[in-house]
C-alpha cells in the first residue's frame, strides 16, 4: 500500500486512481470537519471540493503529514468562507445526530446535541477550531498545531479556554 504522500506525487502527475484512493480516505472525515465549522451543508461542499482543488494545483511540502496539510487548506478555506459569511450573516453551526436510539433516546440526544450546538457555536473562531479539530476529529494536539500553525501551548491553551466555556454553559445541567 502506497503512502498518502506517494498518492499524491501519482496525483500531481494525473493519476486518477491515486486521486481516488487519496479522495476515499479523506472525504467523510474532511467533509464532516468543514461541515461541524461552517454549518452550511452547500458551502461545506464546496470548501470541501476547493480543498481538494487546491491539493491538486498547489505543492505540498513534507513538513507534516499529508492529512494534516489538507485539514490546514480545509481551515483556512473555513476561516475565509466565515469571515465573509460573518459580515452577511450569522448562522450557527449543526452537528450530525446518529438516530440509531429509540424515539425518546434520539429525542435526548437531539436536546443535547442541540445546546452543544448552541454552546461550541458561541466560542469565538480561535477556540471553535481547536476544539472540533480535537474533540470531532481526534487530532492530537501536535497536528492542531500544524494545521493552524500556531504553537502547540497556544493549541492547549485555546483548549482550556473552550473547555471551561462550555462547562460554565453546562454548569447545573
């Protein structure tokens, strides 16, 4: 099995089967990322698609690995499509509910997921990213670091600051 880096190489060269194998990987864990920070299925997909443009047409260094190039294009895909939909509109982001429970466990579930929804959606950006990155991705906080670039501490200390935001919010509950 080729690496995700020799993929891409293949992919860079018009190797549509590369292309492929790299896109099948990625895409539910990328799309559901984009997703969670935009809240807006159609822009998410397309972010989603120029992410995957831009891994194409742009050169990846191997500083890091290729997964996590493609969460930093995906970030700052998100950062500039926020910013713009800031100044026309402030919506709020939607999580994805598995329905799988019986009708009163889903509808629990839904309350739930409904007021953390509320709650991560009221973190500022900064904080909002690090702990979707961490808590819905499953990133470590070495790869939060590099697909923000900021400093590792500043990933922690994002963290903590979006952790006991969401535990004042939850407090009594």
């Amino acid at each position: 099995m080729m690496s995700d880096e020799e993929l891409y190489l293949k992919c860079k060269k018009g190797d549509t089967e590369a292309f492929r194998n790299l896109y099948e990987k990625y895409s539910k864990s990328l799309f559901n990322y984009i997703y969670r920070i935009i809240g807006d299925y159609e822009l998410s997909e397309d972010i989603f698609h120029e992410t995957f443009l831009r891994m194409l047409t742009k050169s990846f260094v191997p500083r890091a690995k290729l997964s996590t190039w493609l969460y930093k294009i995906a970030t700052n895909l998100c950062y500039k499509a926020f910013n713009k939909r800031k100044r026309e509109s402030n919506k709020n982001l939607d999580l994805i509910i598995d329905s799988a429970e019986n009708p009163q466990q889903a509808l629990e579930k839904k309350d739930l997921m409904e007021r953390a929804k509320r709650a991560v959606s009221t973190l500022p950006e900064i904080h909002r990213a690090v702990f979707t990155l961490r808590f819905y991705q499953n990133r470590s906080y070495e790869e939060i670091s590099q697909i923000l670039d900021i400093p590792e501490g500043t990933v922690k200390s994002r963290m903590h600051y979006a952790v006991r935001s969401l535990r004042k919010r939850f407090k009594g509950r």
